[in-house]
C-alpha cells in the first residue's frame, strides 16, 4: 500500500512533536491496567470529582434548572428546588435567549461576561470592561486561543516556568513557536529570580529568537507556591521593561493552604502600580470553573481577561473564536454562579459556605499529610502545596536505579513512577513532564485522594519508596544532595 | 508607545489573514441594531433554539438529572420526572466516574462512544470501532482537529467545495494551509463533477500543492443538496485513484426534506464499493448534536469517526485531544442520547417521536416556503433546500447595484445585505463569505424562523428586494441571465 494522507509519517511535524504528559504514558498504562481490573488512584490530572469530591449543590440546581427550563412552569417544582435556585435559573436563561441549546456570542454570553466583570472589580478594586472577557471552554482553551493569536513561527518565544504545566510546552510546540524556558528555585520554594529571567531572554536573544509573551502560574502547578506581591511587581516591570505581555494563569486562586500570602492577582498588582506600567503592560488572565472548591472539570468552563489590549487586536481574536461559534453554554452558567454566588440571607447561601468551606478546609488538611508524607519518606523532599492542587517532590534516584532505567530504555523518573503505578496503583506524573533541572528527580501527584483515604496512599507509598530506594542504594549515599 | 506583542500589527498573520463571514461584518451589524433597539431575525446562523425551537423534552429530562444527580434519591423526583428518564440518567452516570464535574478520557466516555459505534453500524450495516470514535465540543471542533494533523505548511491543500461553509477556509487559513477549491454546479442543483475535480487537483499540483484531503459537506452547507450515491461513489473513487482523505461533514444527516434521495453516508457507500478502496481510503465523517431536529448547539457536542487510519495515527490525534482535557461532559451524554434515543414501549418514546416528527416536518414545509418565496421575486432565482438548514439563492444585481456598492466601498453581496438588514432585520450572510463564481452574487439564509413567522419574513423580503431592483435597475435588462 502506498504510503497515504493521514499515515503517521505524514501527519504535521508539530502534532508529532508536541508532548503531553498529564495524559501520557504513565496514564495510558494506568488506564490499561484499570482495564485488567487493578485498582487505580488517579492522581495524574487535577480532577477532584473523578477522586470523589461532592460538587457543589446550588451551581448543580441551577443548571438543571436551565436544561429544563420547562420545569419552572411546574406546580411540583418547589419540591425539588428551593426557590433561589429557580429564581438564578430565570435570571440566566433571561440572558440567554435560546436557552442552553443556542449558541451565544462567540465571546459569551453578554451577562455573564458582566458579572465576570464585577467579580474581578470586586476582587482587586479597578473596574473591569466585559467587552475584554472572553468566556472559553475551560481555561486550557482561552490560553490556546491567546498563545495562537500570539505566535507567528520558530523565532517567536514564549518565556515558560520550569517546572511547568505541559498545557505550555505543548501548546507552543503545536503553535510551532520556540519555548524559552526560565527557572525555578526549588530550594527556595520555587520561587521565581528576576535575574534569572533576564538571563533566559538574552539567551534567546542570542539564539535569534524574539521573546513575546511571559507565563506564569499563580498559584504553581506543578510546584504548589504563591507569589508574593513583591515577586509579581518584580515580574510586571521586567515584562514593561523587555516589552513582553504577561499571560497570567490564576486558575488556583481560590485553592490557597497557608495565611501569609493570600492570592493577590497579577491584574492587581499591575493598577497597583499606577502608569505608565498599568496603561500600556498587556496581559491577558486566566479561570476557570474546573479547579478551587468548584471542580467542575467535565463542564469544561473559563474564562480570559485581556488589559491593554487594542480593540483592533481584540476584534481579531473574536473573530478567530467565531470559527468554533460558541463556548458551551451550560458551563458559562456555571461561570456565572462562581463570580456571582449565593450571598448571606439567601435560602442556599449557609449551604453552599458549609460545602465549599468543607472542601477547602479539607484540601488544606490533605495537603499537609501529603507533604509530611512525602518527607517522611528515604531520599525523598517535598515543600510544602501553599495552593493549588499538587505536590511535586523530589525523589532523589540512586545511581544504580538510573542505570536500571537506562537498561529498560526510560527515563529514570518514568521508570520510577511505573514501578510506583505497578506496585500500588498510584497514577502520578514523572517531573520530566514538566520540565525539572538536568540529574534532578520528581514526580507530580494531585492532593485530592479523599482524606480519609490518605493516610492508607501515603502510607503505600512510603512503603514502595523505601523498598524501592533499599533495592537501588548502594548504601554509600544518595545521588544528589 | 512603542509597538507592543499583542499589538494588532505584530498578531499571528494567519489570525489576521481567516475570515469567518458567518460572524462576520452583517453580524456584528446586526448585533448593534439590536443593541439600538431594532427587531433582528438572525438567519445567518443555523441556531434553531435561538429563533425558538423547543429543545426535546426527554434529552434535556435526562441531562438535567445528570447535573442534579442528588435528586435522584430524593422521593419527590417521579413527580417531575418520567421513570424511563430517571433510568436513561442513571445508564449514563455509571459510564461516567464522577459524573459531569470530572473530565472524561480526553476522547470522550468510552461508554458513549459504544453507543455511536452501534449507531453507526445499524445505520450502514457495517461494524463500527469505538476506539476510532472521538468525541468532541461540536463537529467544527473535530473539523479543526483533523486539519490540523493534516496540514504541515502552505504547499498542503485540502479540497473544499465552492460554495463551502466557511469553517474550512478559516481553519485552513489559521493553520496555514492552502484551500483548493472544487465549483459546484448551480444549474445542476450544486452539483459535483468529478472532471472539474481532477482539473482542480491538477492546477493545484502545477502551483505545487500536495493536496492531502478532500472535504464534502453532505447534505450540503449553504446549497442544500444532497449526494446521491452514484456521486458519492464517483467521489470515493477520485480520492481513492488521488491519494486523499475524504472529510465527510454529515452533520446535516437528519436533515432531509425530499424522498428520492435519502441520506447515504459516505462510510456506507465505501464499505458497500468493497476493497481495496474500502480497505484503505482514509475516511474521516463528522457528526453532531447541533443540527437534526434536535438543534442542541449550545451544548457543543459532536464526534468523529476515522475509517482506515492507523493506530499510529490515531495516537498523534488522542495526545492532542488531550491537552484540552476533554470535550464536555453533558454533551456528550446528549450524543449517546441522540445516537440511542427511546425506542418503541418506552414511556417517552410517543412524545419523542411527535417532536422530533413536528420539528423535521415544518422544517419541510418552511423549505417549500422559503424557496418558492425566493423564486417569486424579481431577480433571484433559488435551488430547492433538498437538505441542511440554508437557502441559498442567487442574486441577480443589476450593474447600477454594482457601482453602488463599489462606490460605497462593499462588495455587491456585502453591499445588498446590509440594505436587507437595514430595511428589514433580516440578518443573512453574503454569498461572498461562502465563495461563488466570479460576478454571481448569493446569500444564505437559514430556514430556522418559526413557520408561522415565515409568509411574513418572505413578504417583507420581496418587497425589499423587489424595491431594490426598482431603484437600481436600468430597466433594459440582468445583470447576467
């Protein structure tokens, strides 16, 4: 047969190149071994309600509501919904003509994108414009959507953290553009160096290539830190000063597990620090509906704000999101109930706290077991999850094990996180993945086993650790301080 | 201020370059004189529940139970919801680990995709694979997935029928490929020749083109026609003797308003034409639960069925799928819905069979409507709607019309658009945004108004037009006979 159109050799180079590895190897073979019936503890993907998080009631009641609208004309319905769920249910679907089953402005819906807007006013104290807020499906696709208006070829560079999510690397490779990767310090806490940064661009620079855009994630996944408002000021006027936008992915920042440095977002920040920084920096927010005490994932629901932005610029990526017609409609409902949630006195408003305080509190306890655990474990360092939903320890390979890896042909954090996968079906993520320093080991796992189950999954894990880590030790020291 | 990244001038020129007229220039037109207060019916857009068709009752019963699973225990439930639902909710939340708030596999729920595969097979009678079935947010997702594993640079074309629905030219534009069009035949009710085929594929190869793919859309968008299995075969057999992959867009498949010609799918006719073509022609048909009677566009959900790709190849295809995650979750419970809906004895089976019947009916008539209303005016001339949702009707414009709109700076199309919108809130999309021969002008409407309103939008469109005529004909004759 003659070699054809859609034979692997001849699918487009920057498909072939991208990589994935939230749903990569380790996941594929999770997969099939769930198929062969062993129990499996997906802790790969950030995906609380898969591992059995309850969603919240109220936001459910309300979609409901809006998928069948011709319930709010039945006398029973007050058996089933109180009535603040029926009363958010009319107020959408008043914005919505069409219901759920219509297309909406490519952009979103025009209401929603309004209380999207109040909640960032309220939020960081500056007026926001709805006519810069873009509702996606889910954040993954906003960033995809800026990263492709954002890079022209090969020589267009986007200033990536290392360790990252892979969203990036493989969004840049697929756009064909040059990922420009920047550092950070995992002994101080994944902080991020401006010194650091600099140097990355001037060695992009040198190599040809023209930095465009930065990346942060605030709070870090995989490295679980948040930024102090120092840090970000620091980032802002290195991004004025070398004429980058900034691209913000603030998808966790309702997921934050320590008191001293409250989410503060970059947007804030930026205002804060008045002209001509705050009248000519572009920057473009992320959020989502997937992560915080929401979890809704499978709704796929987000949203992007752009500051700064030309309407010329902005006019062109509404065009470019007209291609697909609308985000889903049910999810930018779920957007509006986020930003604009049950408030005190009504008839929901004591259960949804109770629900999501329940949520985040537990998240907090979680991950403090987890990063206990971890460092309770040989050759094993982890710092502490300040927010998001990961731990990504370090696991420090002894020699003999990486050359064991080397044999099987893995890479030795692979090698590892399959050994872990085939002995305790924990399902994580290899740091190489994300992108980690050259000799150096880790692995991300999520923090949302629930947590009762915890203790038991640390507990197997240390077990296989340290069985694994007597099997490979020479006994004479670790492989790297 | 120096010229900033996200500056309209330095943005990804393939962003630039795509144009998308469905929600293009008339669009936003239209959506200002709505904001002014003036009565819009948008017909650019096949919406059907945005121009008030009612969504079917027994999908939206189960999706709502879905998002609400809790009221399945709740004792009160039967009072709202019928006992086939309750149980439909309950098949479809065991095939999904976590319900609607976690992301399913990023090719979607393989339970669901079981369901398309037997679909598939009893419509053609042939089996199906669920592992090559990919579920998506909406056809065009999958159309934009496609394309873009096919297309590696500008010297790949894909063939697209001219008039094309703009989905094609746009993402061929972003991902920086080349379209090469195929005319089909306006006298011969948009015809396709096989002769005029190869003499576009030769005069692409003579610029240097690869062309990789052929793209049909059946029943067609914006003519309205539907293939008849001899030119399916002919089709088939071209991209076989050519090396393409065939793109079947059959999304329109339950849209069919004559008798003599039925919906074939291209899969069917491959598989019946035996090997090797059936063998090893590389298929691709896309699929939706936007259009049918169900119309369900908001919820963005669809899928894609690939015949004779190599796992190799599908691979490539999951990993990128998978950076999004996945499609969202209750769409894809509407797809299994659609593709396995209530069967005979089921109690909701009467009432699904008198909507769906009702709505596929007036449909029929409003295609009967809307073309003898075309054809009753004074220069258009118009195809019968054999399939889809559009009219599509030529425009007869008198050379005083032509300079007009050269002198107001439009294309004549543009140009006799926005005096429709303007007399008549009548929202069409040129002929232009579609692509016509050279001279020959179009536009396309949907046949979405409700019947009732539909003798009223004709009436108010003759006398537009035939005003128009009036004033800029020179009364000696067409424009072009």
């Amino acid at each position: 047969m003659t070699s054809r159109p859609l034979d692997y050799d001849n699918l487009n180079d920057n498909v072939k190149k991208c990589q994935y590895a939230v749903r990569g190897e380790l996941y594929l073979r999770a997969s099939e071994l769930q198929k062969e019936g062993k129990k499996i503890i997906f802790t790969n993907v950030g995906n609380p309600h898969a591992l059995g998080q309850k969603p919240l009631t109220f936001p459910r009641q309300v979609v409901a509501l809006c998928q069948a609208p011709f319930l709010l004309d039945d006398p029973n319905v007050g058996l089933l919904f109180p009535a603040d769920a029926i009363a958010k249910a009319k107020h959408y679907l008043a914005m919505a003509p069409g219901g759920l089953g219509a297309y909406s402005d490519s952009r979103g819906i025009p209401g929603v994108r309004k209380e999207v807007a109040e909640f960032i006013e309220r939020r960081d104290g500056y007026p926001s414009d709805p006519e810069l807020i873009f509702l996606t499906d889910g954040a993954s696709k906003g960033v995809m959507q800026i990263l492709n208006a954002t890079i022209r070829g090969q020589s267009d560079g986007i200033l990536v953290p290392v360790p990252q999510y892979p969203l990036y690397s493989a969004t840049i490779s697929l756009l064909g553009g040059s990922l420009v990767p920047y550092y950070l310090e995992e002994t101080a806490n994944w902080g991020l160096d401006v010194e650091n940064l600099r140097q990355s661009v001037q060695q992009a620079r040198y190599k040809g290539i023209t930095v465009r855009a930065m990346v942060i994630i605030n709070p870090g996944n995989p490295t679980g830190q948040c930024l102090s408002e120092a840090n970000l000021k620091d980032v802002l006027r290195f991004c004025y000063q070398e004429n980058l936008a900034l691209l913000a992915d603030e998808v966790y920042q309702q997921n934050i597990y320590q008191d001293e440095r409250p989410f503060i977002s970059a947007r804030k920040v930026m205002m804060d620090m008045g002209p001509p920084l705050s009248k000519e920096l572009q920057l473009v927010s992320f959020h989502t509906v997937s992560k915080g005490y929401w979890g809704e994932c499978g709704q796929r629901g987000g949203y992007f704000e752009m500051t700064n932005l030309h309407p010329k610029a902005v006019e062109e990526i509404y065009k470019v999101a007209s291609i697909a017609l609308s985000p889903n409609v049910p999810a930018q409902i779920f957007m509006g109930l986020m930003v604009n949630p049950p408030k005190p006195g009504d008839i929901s408003y004591e259960q949804y706290i109770r629900e999501s305080k329940g949520i985040l509190e537990s998240l907090r306890k979680r991950a403090h077991i987890m990063t206990d655990g971890f460092n309770s474990c040989r050759n094993v360092v982890c710092n502490f999850t300040e927010g998001a939903m990961y731990s990504f320890p370090q696991i420090r390979l002894p020699p003999k094990a990486i050359e064991a890896a080397k044999a099987a042909g893995k890479v030795p954090d692979v090698f590892y996180c399959l050994k872990l996968l085939e002995a305790t079906g924990i399902s994580t993520v290899p740091g190489s993945g994300f992108g980690q320093k050259e000799g150096v080991f880790h692995l991300r796992t999520t923090i949302l086993p629930a947590e009762e189950d915890m203790p038991a999954i640390m507990a197997s894990f240390k077990k296989f650790n340290d069985e694994f880590m007597e099997q490979y030790e020479d006994h004479r020291g670790y492989s790297r301080m």
